[in-house]
C-alpha cells in the first residue's frame, strides 16, 4: 500500500491484413493538367510501370522516401506473384476505373471514390518489356490479355482501344509474329495498334559532325519498318502503327557533370525527325512520335538528377519549345495527311 506500480507492455503490431492503402495524389494532379490541356484530341495513356508488389522478389525493393527523385531500379521482378494475371488486371482495371467510373471497390469490398469522368480513345499497355521484368513475348501477350480484361471488369468500358508491344529493341520479328497472331490471345481481344521505337545514337556530345550519323541509322531503321510491316500485313491487317518513342538520344546523357551539347544539336535532332517522318510515312505507318516533352540536365537547385535532357522538346529553362518542338508544330500545320501527295526527290 503506497506504493507505486509501473506495467510495461511490449506491443508488437503487424499491418493489418484486410486494408488496401491506394494514394492517387501524385497520380491525379499530372492526369488532370494532361487530360484538360488535350481535350477534344485523340490521346493515348500508358501507366506502363507494374507496382513491384505485383511480383516475386527475393528482395523487397524500397521506394525512395521523395516522390519526386528518379527510381531507375523498380522494374524488379520477372514472375508475377500471381500466376493467373488476374491480380494485374484488377490493379490495372482499378486504377482506370478511379478515372473512368468515378472510383472503384478495393479487394477487401471498401468503395474509393474519386468522382472522376474522364475518357480517352487509347490505353498503351506497358513499356519496352523487353527489359522491364524481362518479359517474352508469350508471357507478355498474357499479360496484355489480362490487363485489357480487367480494365473491362471493373469499368464496363467496351471501346477503349488498345496499343500493345512498346518494343524498344531492334529486329525483334519473331514478336511481331507471335503478338500479331490473333490465335494467340484470348476471345475478344482486340489487336488496335502496335508500337515500338526508334532512337539515333551518337558518339560525341559536342561534335557536330558525329551527328551526321543519324541519318544513316534512320535508313537502317526503315527497313526494319518495311520488314515489319510485311508481318502486320500477313497476320493482322487491320492492326495500326505507331512508332511512338522517335528521337536522339546522346552519349552520357543521364550522367551529371557532363559537358552540355552546343545549341545546334537541337537542329540536327530536329531535321532528323522532319527527315523520318518523311521516309517513315511512305510505308503508311499511322503515328510518328517526337520523343519527348521534357528533359533535363543534372539541377541541383531543384535537386533534380539528370532526365535524358537531348531527348526532350522544351527548353528546361524557359519552358519554350526548341527546334525539335517547332519542327513537330510546322509538319502539323502543313500537312494534309489525307490529301496530299508525297513526292521523291534527289540531291546530286
């Protein structure tokens, strides 16, 4: 009596295991300024990276604690912890539906409500899978079934189209085979579009004259189109091209502290864009791409990392376009794609 008793009590809690922890902060702002800015234009959205939590890992990889900073490493895994894939078309069926139908209902029956309307014409189904998760080509055409049938499950959307591949290797035909073979696929998937990319590579950063190269891989390039072209034909006729990533991209380019390439650069990058899409569209391909909006040097006032700064088309600066911007605006405002008439001509 009188005299003071202290309990101590070591909790131990573990997460609980009926609660989904969806977050679309980051998400919806870049969706919202995207979607509004492009209204009444055909569009096409790729969320091309899988959660890793959506595969086998021997190691968990951490995400860094700062949104904003670049995670190179999260393409982790090669097998999906669910080997059915209707785990990844749920994720993906969700993460459409919280744009499509206003919310959706999580894994444990919980209702998240987003009040969103959004629609748009094309869904682009991951990201040069070649190299993220490692994927073949069998494993992928599952994966982009699956995904096309979750999107369907939970937003009842029928005439979404789709674009498959993203390849970013080169020579790759027996894909092409393969994905573009309607056999292949489950019942009532549909074969839209087809994309993969194209991308000259120098040797200097600050030489001029090494850029004369690109040209050169550009023709290369064009008859790896024609060959692929004649598989498409043969298989699935009725399938559209996009080549959706076009563009240069230099030596060193992610590496901070590297020299900056002189302004001319952007012209040469500029004129071999005008000069592809010039050859390219004579094999009726549908879409040409310029790659791409924004890149960036090492800014250590932002404490940004550098973002393949010779790909992008505005100037990280000032935020105007450079050359290879306004060459994309002069084909756009000059070109009639349904009328006019391509010539061939000749230099001596």
């Amino acid at each position: 009596k009188g005299i003071i008793k202290r309990l101590l009590i070591q909790v131990q809690c573990d997460p609980p295991q009926n609660n989904t922890y969806y977050n679309f902060t980051y998400l919806d702002t870049m969706l919202e300024d995207f979607l509004d800015a492009t209204d009444g234009h055909s569009r096409i959205i790729s969320y091309s990276t899988q959660p890793n939590w959506l595969f086998k890992q021997d190691t968990p990889h951490i995400y860094p604690d700062n949104a904003s900073v670049i995670d190179w490493q999260y393409p982790v895994g090669t097998q999906l912890v669910d080997e059915t894939m209707q785990e990844l078309g749920d994720y993906y069926g969700r993460l459409f539906a919280w744009y499509i139908r206003g919310g959706f209902i999580d894994e444990y029956g919980r209702e998240h409500i987003s009040n969103y309307q959004y629609n748009w014409d094309y869904t682009e189904i991951f990201n040069e899978v070649e190299a993220e998760h490692g994927m073949t080509v069998e494993y992928y055409t599952r994966a982009y079934d699956a995904v096309i049938q979750g999107i369907r499950r939970h937003t009842n959307n029928y005439d979404m189209k789709y674009v498959g591949m993203a390849l970013g290797g080169h020579n790759e035909f027996d894909w092409y085979r393969y994905f573009l073979n309607h056999s292949n696929h489950a019942p009532d998937i549909p074969l839209d579009i087809i994309s993969y990319h194209f991308y000259a590579l120098g040797n200097s950063r600050t030489d001029p004259k090494d850029w004369e190269s690109f040209f050169g891989q550009l023709d290369t390039f064009t008859f790896e189109v024609e060959q692929i072209e004649e598989i498409r034909k043969i298989l699935s006729p009725e399938t559209r091209t996009t080549i959706n990533e076009l563009g240069v991209i230099l030596p060193d380019d992610n590496t901070p502290g590297v020299p900056q390439f002189p302004l001319i650069y952007w012209n040469a990058a500029a004129a071999l864009y005008a000069y592809a899409w010039a050859k390219i569209s004579r094999y009726g391909i549908d879409v040409v791409g310029q790659s791409h909006l924004i890149g960036y040097p090492e800014l250590p006032d932002l404490q940004l990392q550098p973002l393949y700064p010779s790909v992008g088309l505005l100037n990280w600066t000032t935020g105007g376009g450079t050359a290879k911007y306004w060459i994309t605006k002069l084909l756009i405002n000059t070109v009639d794609i349904d009328n006019d008439e391509a010539g061939v001509t000749q230099t001596t």
